[in-house]
C-alpha cells in the first residue's frame, strides 16, 4: 500500500515537470512626472519616466493652465522593458510669466496609468535660459516694518527642495554680500523669505542647483519712520499750531520741512525745523508752531539720504 502511494507522488511529479511553467502576466506601467526644464518664454520640455513592466508600452504628457490640463503631447513610444525609462516631449505656444500644469500619462495591454501633476512658470518675456528671479514687495517700506523677498527657480533639471540662499549688502554697502537665512523651495520652485531691514540694503539670492544660480541684485528702500501730532487740528483761521512729532532711526541735526498740499497736489514747504536729539540711534524729535491760514492736508517731510529714503507724516487741519 505504502509502495503504490509513492509511485502515485511520483507519477505526479513527473507530469507537473512535464507541463510547460505558465508565464506570470505583466501589468500596467509605472510612471512618475518629474520637474520641466528647458523653459522660455513661449515653451518647455516636461519630464518623467516610465517602467513598461514587460509590456509594450507608449505614453504622452497632458498640460494647460489648471489641472484640467486640455491639451496633450504626441504619442511616444516607452519600449516594453522591465526598467524605468525616460520620457520627454517639448512644448510650446505657451504664454510668458504663466504657470503650467502637466502630467505624465502610460497605457499598455494591462491598463492606464496616470503620473502626479507637477507645474512650471514660463519665463518672462526677454528672459532666457535656466534663472532664479527675485522681487520683493513692500519697497519701500517704513522702518520697522517688514518686505517679503520672493522669487521662483526656473529651467533647472531640478527645481522642487533645493537650497535658496539670501545674501544681503546693507548701507554703505562696503562688507560685500552675506549669507543670511536659507530655505528650501516648493514644488513649483518657489521660494520666499521675511526680512525687517533697518538701512537701506542691497538683497540677492542663490540656489545651489548644480551649478549654482545666483539673481539679480534688488536694493530695498527703507523710510525713515516719521510720526506727527498737532496741538489742533480743527483751529480758528490764524490761530497758532505747534507741530509736533518724532523721527524712527535718529537722524539728529537733520531737516523737517512742515508743508501743506496745494489744489494741484503739489506739497509746498511753509516752515523748517532741525531734528533735536532725543534717544542716540533710535529717535530724533521736532516741533515747531505755525500761523494756520488755510486748512487742509499737512505733512512733515523727511528728506531721504544714503541710509535712509525720505520718510513723512500726513495730517489734515479743519479751518473753522
């Protein structure tokens, strides 16, 4: 009995070798959407790779303005091959200064598959070449108050997570430009940074995207901070006004001008006053008393200089 069993086992084996081993089904590609380059102003060269997982396999990029995308690339081929592969399909007919959105799409016998969307920025009209821009916004602002430095990487082979450095050369702009804080940028190769400047400061940017690409130099302006107090507001005509009021860095021994705007908008000066010492490097005042013969908006006018651009403070006056 034990016998019989055993040539029965046996039997088997030898026709489950005899039957020809069945082939495991390849599936659908893998794909993955990676950053464009090559960017100008009208064109650009989207990305990606593509494993055809052993079927043959072709793919095409769709892009536009929105994630709706709308247009598409030709069809190309991506082999049928075990192993990633590169993909690429230039475009153009785009718009200058437009973000774009692609995607990288594969089908093969064994379905569809629909890489991640990225998106780039067309560059600016006249702008060439692989860049990093830089802008800021307020410029100039009051002393005190803080600019937004913000700009985008462009054209490089990889935009998203790279290191952008900001590099400053504040007034009198004699130590050069200094690393100063560093983020990395987004997926679009955005990047931007908060910064209070207390001068006049010269801003620059880096990113060490193999090689590194530095900006364009910008220079942020910053006013002097200029406060204003009237001692009446709402006088009787030819009545005395003290102005009175306070200048944000010190600025002592320079000039206030007290001046009153015209019916064409022009600001006319009507009185000067030195600026008085009150805190060393931090605050100069002035006042000074006025014959008011006419209402309407007042300022008082600091000039700018190398350090510092002009600064003022409006009030208005009711003549009663």
């Amino acid at each position: 009995m034990q016998l019989a069993r055993s040539r029965f086992i046996l039997a088997l084996l030898m026709l489950a070798l005899a039957v020809p081993a069945v082939a495991i089904a390849a599936g659908p590609p893998r794909v993955t959407t990676d950053a464009a380059t090559t960017l100008s102003s009208t064109g650009a060269t989207l990305n990606g790779t593509v494993n055809p997982n052993g079927n043959a396999t072709t793919y095409y990029f769709e892009y536009g303005p929105t994630k709706t995308y709308g247009t598409k690339t030709a069809v190309a081929s991506a082999g049928s091959g075990n192993a990633k592969q590169p993909a690429s399909a230039p475009v153009s007919g785009l718009t200058a200064s437009t973000t774009y959105h692609f995607r990288l799409v594969a089908t093969n016998s064994a379905g569809t598959t629909t890489g991640g969307d990225k998106a780039f920025t067309t560059l600016a009209t006249g702008q060439t070449g692989r860049g990093l821009s830089i802008a800021d916004r307020p410029n100039p602002l009051v002393w005190g108050g803080a600019t937004t430095i913000s700009g985008q990487l462009t054209g490089a082979r990889q935009i998203a997570g790279v290191d952008v450095s900001l590099r400053q050369n504040p007034y009198p702009y004699t130590g050069g430009f200094k690393a100063i804080a560093t983020v990395k940028t987004d997926a679009q190769g955005r990047y931007a940074f908060t910064r209070k400047p207390r001068l006049n400061t010269r801003y620059e940017v880096q990113a060490r995207a193999r090689p590194n690409v530095t900006s364009s130099a910008l220079q942020v302006r910053v006013r002097a901070k200029v406060t204003l107090r009237l001692s009446d507001s709402t006088p009787a005509r030819g009545q005395r006004v003290r102005f009175a009021g306070s200048v944000y860095p010190a600025h002592d021994g320079r000039i206030v001008s007290l001046q009153r705007r015209t019916s064409t908008g022009r600001f006319v000066t009507i009185a000067r006053t030195p600026l008085r010492h009150v805190v060393s490097g931090v605050r100069s005042s002035f006042a000074r008393s006025l014959t008011i013969r006419a209402g309407g908006v007042y300022r008082a006018y600091v000039g700018g200089h190398a350090d510092h651009s002009a600064g003022f403070a409006l009030r208005s006056v009711v003549v009663h």
